[in-house]
C-alpha cells in the first residue's frame, strides 16, 4: 500500500450525487483512477447508515476498481463503519431518555420528528414530510405514535425534525431544543428544512479526525467536500476543505477552496483531479 495515500470524505446529497440521485460517467472513470491509484473513499452524510450503504453499493456497479479503504460516516458522524471489514468502528448515539422529551417538544412546535433503527425510519405517522424524505431515502418505516416504543430500548443515533415549509419553519424548535439541551445536543441543518439533532460530540470533523488516527494518515492527505451546514466540520477538519459551487453562502465563505461546478455539473471531479 502507498505511503501516502489520499483519502476522499465526500458528502452524497448536493455534492457527490446530482438530484437525479446519479453520478455522470466521468464521475466513475474519476473515482476508479483514484481507485487505482491506491487512495481510499469515505461517504460522508447526514444519512442514515443503510441508506449511505445503498449508495454506497451504486458505486461498485459504477466504477471499475475497488478501493483499498472504504469508510461509511453515516447520522452526521455518530458512526463510523468499514466497509471492508464490515464492522462499526465509532459509535455516538443520541441518549435513549431524550427521545421522549424531544419528541414532545416536536409536538408542541408542530413540527415533524423521526429517528432510526439500524435498519428503518420510524415516524409518528405516514405524512407529508415522511413520504417526501423516503423518496430519498429509500429504506422502510416504521409507524409508531410514541417512537421510542418502535426503538425498544436502544439509543438512536440520530432524530431528525423535517419541514417542507424550510429551515425557517424549524428555527424556533431549534433555538428551544439549544436552549434547553446544550450541553447534550447539537443541532444542524444538512438541507433546507432538515434539521439534524445528535449528540453534542457527534460531528463529521470529529469522525474525520478519528479515521486519520486509526488509519495513521496524516491530516494534509485528506480532501472533503459537501454543501451545507453538516459538512462545515468536516470540511474544516481536512488537510484540503471544499465547498461546492452549490453550497449555502455560509459554507462558502468558511471554505478554504470552493469547486466552479455544481454538483449537478459533476463538482467532485475536481477535487479528485487535485488529488491526482
């Protein structure tokens, strides 16, 4: 193996997929040179784990060589999983008492919450914003009117609040969850009302941190790229932090490097050809 071995930590929604939840043809023959090349890939995202897998197995019918390391992050670093050895190394889940809490307060905000099992979204009931999000995130939902009742037991990584009315919605619930869990939660908006609630040292900056000691990569190898607020860590972590050209004004201007193309125009190609 090379001794010095690039790695790629790219998020997946508005930065390595186009919204048509597919990669161009260059995209691929870019990812299989730097698979041959010797470097690693890690998906970065916001997504839950079997979903980024999903995304994650797309790749492989897509690009012609396999990677030597090849890393899940998934719940906005909460977890970290090797995809070659196929264990979870990291964990940080949410703890299990604050479910009920914050699914209270969802309710006093009328605002829509979700969580996770390792393999399914457990919603409160089937609407709007539940079929919106499972159109993307194509895995099965579990309905239950108290859903720590569907978790039985086991801490989540992760609870989500969507609104299909925008961020804007979501502000006043989250400065009260702020406000009331600081010192517990963090909370970040991942796309246009998607607010992510995880725990206060869940963050992709920490996971990328994480892996480059495990791996004894130094830090000036790896690249990151994504678009919104989730990313900002990781993007801030890395030896060489991209924002997308589609990326949120806010990313942008704390970005060191900022792509000229959109992810739609395949933006990671040219983070990739710098990293040849």
């Amino acid at each position: 193996m090379r001794t010095d071995q690039k790695l790629l930590f790219t998020d997946i929604d508005g930065t390595l997929l186009k919204s048509d939840q597919t990669i161009s043809h260059e995209t691929a023959e870019l990812l299989s040179l730097l698979a041959r090349d010797g470097h690693g890939l890690i998906l970065s995202s916001g997504r839950p784990f079997g979903s980024i897998l999903q995304v994650m197995e797309y790749l492989h019918t897509r690009i012609s060589a396999p990677f030597s390391r090849e890393y899940i992050i998934a719940n906005n670093g909460a977890q970290v999983y090797d995809c070659i050895a196929k264990e979870t190394i990291l964990e940080k889940r949410l703890s299990y008492d604050l479910v009920d809490p914050l699914q209270a307060l969802a309710e006093e905000y009328n605002v829509h919450i979700q969580t996770y099992t390792d393999t399914n979204i457990i919603c409160t009931c089937d609407d709007a914003e539940t079929r919106s999000y499972q159109k993307r995130i194509i895995l099965p939902v579990l309905i239950s009117p108290r859903l720590s009742d569907a978790l039985q037991g086991k801490a989540p990584y992760k609870m989500l609040a969507l609104s299909l009315k925008g961020s804007d919605y979501l502000m006043p619930f989250k400065n009260r969850l702020l406000a009331q869990y600081q010192n517990r939660l963090a909370c970040i908006f991942s796309g246009n009302g998607y607010l992510e609630i995880i725990d206060k040292s869940a963050d992709k900056g920490n996971a990328l941190r994480f892996l480059t000691e495990h791996l004894q990569i130094p830090i000036q190898y790896t690249y990151a790229a994504g678009d919104s607020e989730n990313d900002l860590g990781m993007i801030r972590a890395a030896g060489y932090g991209y924002a997308m050209a589609n990326a949120t004004d806010s990313v942008k201007s704390a970005a060191p490097f900022v792509t000229l193309s959109t992810n739609e125009e395949g933006g990671v190609g040219e983070i990739i050809r710098a990293m040849l």
